[in-house]
C-alpha cells in the first residue's frame, strides 16, 4: 500500500513537471513569435527629413514640433496613417527614445531581479499574441511609422514594431496586474447651473504611474488625420492611443480603470479605443456605438463629454458587457469604478467601490 502511494506521487511530480515544462514552452514560443508589421503601399516617408527652423523647432512638409512656454511639448501632424507615424517619429524622435528608456528603468526598479523580468517579458508576449490581430490597420500603419524612430539598443525585447505596439497595451498590462497600481484615475465635468459661464467644463487627473521620469517631456499633439476629424490630445512620445482628448466637434474623452478579472489574452487597448471614438464620433450615441464594437480584454471607464449633447456620460466596459452613466443632472463624477444600474452592481465593482474606489457623491458650489 505505502509503496503504491509513493508510485502515485513520483507519477503525479513526472506529469505536473511536464505539464509545467509544456506550459513554460508554451508561453515561450508564443511570446518571441515575430510579429509582421502592416504591408504599406506608399513608403515614401520614410526620406523625409525634419528641418530646425529655430532653436528646438521643427518642422516637417506641413507638420512641426516644438517646447513651449508652458514646459509643454507641442505637435501637428496630418497625412495618412503611415505617413503621420513617420512624421511624428521623426519629429519627436528624442521623446520616443528617452520615454523607452525612462519605461524600460522604471520596470527594472520595480523588478530588480533579472530572471522575474524575463519571465515577465515572455508572460506580456504571450498575454499580447493576438495583439496585432485585435488593431485596425490605419493604427497599424500609425503605430509602424512612429516604430521607424525607435531605438535599437531594446532589440532583445523586440523588433521595433513589436515594442511600441505592445507599449500600447501597458495601460492594459498594469490594470491587469492589479498588485502593481499602475492605474488610478480620476475625472469629472459639470455644465448649465454648475458651471459659472454656463459651459461645460471637463478634468481629470492622470494616474498611470511608472516612475517620476516617465510623467516628464508631456506632449500635446494635434492630429489632422487623412480619414476621421481633427483632434488634440495629452500624450507622450510614441503613444498615438488617447487618455485624454478633445476633436473639432467638441467631443472629449478620458478613460478610467475599473476593476477587472485576470484575462487570458489579448483584445483591443482601450487607449486605441479611445482614440477611434475622438477620430471617428462626434455625439454620445456614436461614441456609444464605436465602444460596443470593440472587443476590450480589462474593464474600463469613458467619460465621454459632447458639445452637440450638452452633457457628459460614462460609457462602462468590460470584455463582455456595456453600460451607460447617465447622471441626469449637470455634472458628472468618474473614478475607477462602475456606477451603471447593471455593472455598478456587478460583484467586482461592489469588491473595487469597498478596498479602493473613493466617489464624491456631489460637487460643492
């Protein structure tokens, strides 16, 4: 008898450590899989050259770059998808280099160990093998040009195609690993009586922390895409997704983390969520429809503010559901978590609203 239960234990260690050996071998395939940037007609940007008009200011056919007074980075670009990534590469090239390196920093303080930083850039490859597949192929093409100005000296990571893209998950990455609090933003607008001109006004803070050096060298770009309608947004050097932004019909949005399960892959960022719904809505309904049409792998908050409504809502997703905060009065409050009749009861939102999320119930006068 005892020897048969040790018969089961040593086959039950040989199986878990080939089950554990497959799985490891698994995510390590998947993980340094090469992923195929977009196949672009017209490369043709790729020999334009940047010229400094003046002291740190640039310009680019009818694009241009420059610091100012405010401390603030400041951008125009236009022109179809490739062609405004590679402008806006060349145009900022310093800021896409010094933000990789002050996110790649900032990873290794928080994880010093070499080995768990490792194991941590095969578990986001495999977490992002879709990644490509779940993005349009105008941000693609964006995305693909910006890469053109990154630096090579992270090529052991990646190519550089496939380390911005992927940057462009990092919101999502640290929302779903929770125990790092990367993510913790807050907003809010108000408008008619609450507002003293009567006009709506909107804020937020920008929570996503990784590292004092990171929050530096903001940028404020302004896009005039070939398709969609204009708009400007806070940014920073490589990021062509939306946190925070307003287009020409006065529709704004700000996105706020909500409590979310582990997921086990990937889906569309919600900061290129975003972006599709400043690009390409100008009301609530159309911002409503564009949510609903992405599939998002974490939960997520969008305050959504529009001048042809007058008002502000909360557009509330998860990777299944939707919902929407309508607060039927003349402000509105967002932190991270649901307030919905259906997601604001869901027991997720109920465990977030108890350990994290703070909500002021009124705004004073």
């Amino acid at each position: 008898m005892l020897r048969g239960k040790r018969i089961r234990k040593r086959l039950l260690y040989i199986f878990g450590s080939i089950g554990l050996l497959l799985l490891i071998g698994f995510i390590y395939l998947y993980s340094v899989a090469v992923v195929d940037p977009p196949k672009v007609a017209d490369t043709g940007s790729l020999q334009l050259q940047r010229k400094e008009v003046s002291k740190g200011f640039y310009t680019l056919k009818n694009s241009w770059f420059r610091k100012s007074s405010s401390g603030l980075y400041e951008m125009y670009v236009e022109g179809s998808p490739f062609e405004r990534g590679v402008i806006n590469g060349k145009l900022s090239q310093e800021l896409v280099q010094r933000q990789e390196d002050h996110f790649n920093e900032q990873i290794a303080r928080m994880i010093p160990s070499n080995f768990y930083r490792h194991f941590l850039k095969y578990f986001v490859g495999w977490f992002n093998r879709d990644l490509d597949k779940n993005i349009t192929e105008e941000y693609k093409e964006e995305i693909y040009g910006v890469s053109q100005a990154a630096s090579d000296k992270y090529d052991y990571i990646g190519s550089n195609y496939q380390r911005i893209l992927n940057y462009h998950a990092a919101h999502d990455i640290g929302h779903a690993l929770q125990s790092m609090a990367l993510v913790g933003c807050t907003s809010f607008g108000t408008w008619d009586a609450r507002s003293k001109d009567s006009n709506m006004i909107i804020g937020r803070n920008f929570d996503f922390y990784v590292g004092d050096k990171f929050a530096e060298d903001k940028l404020v770009a302004f896009v005039n895409p070939s398709r969609g309608y204009k708009f400007m947004t806070v940014t920073w050097g490589g990021f062509i997704g939306v946190v925070s932004g307003m287009n020409e019909k006065g529709l704004t949005v700000t996105i706020n983390a909500a409590k979310s399960d582990i997921p086990s892959g990937s889906a569309t960022p919600v900061s290129l969520v975003a972006r599709e719904i400043l690009q390409y809505a100008k009301n609530i309904s159309e911002a409503q429809k564009i949510a609903g049409e992405r599939k998002m792998f974490v939960s997520e908050s969008f305050l959504v503010a529009s001048a042809e409504d007058n008002k502000a809502v909360i557009i509330e997703k998860t990777p299944t559901d939707l919902d929407i905060y309508d607060p039927h009065q003349d402000f509105i409050v967002c932190t991270n978590h649901f307030q919905g009749k259906d997601l604001g009861a869901s027991k997720n939102n109920r465990e977030q609203m108890a350990e994290r999320a703070l909500l002021h119930t009124g705004i004073s006068d």
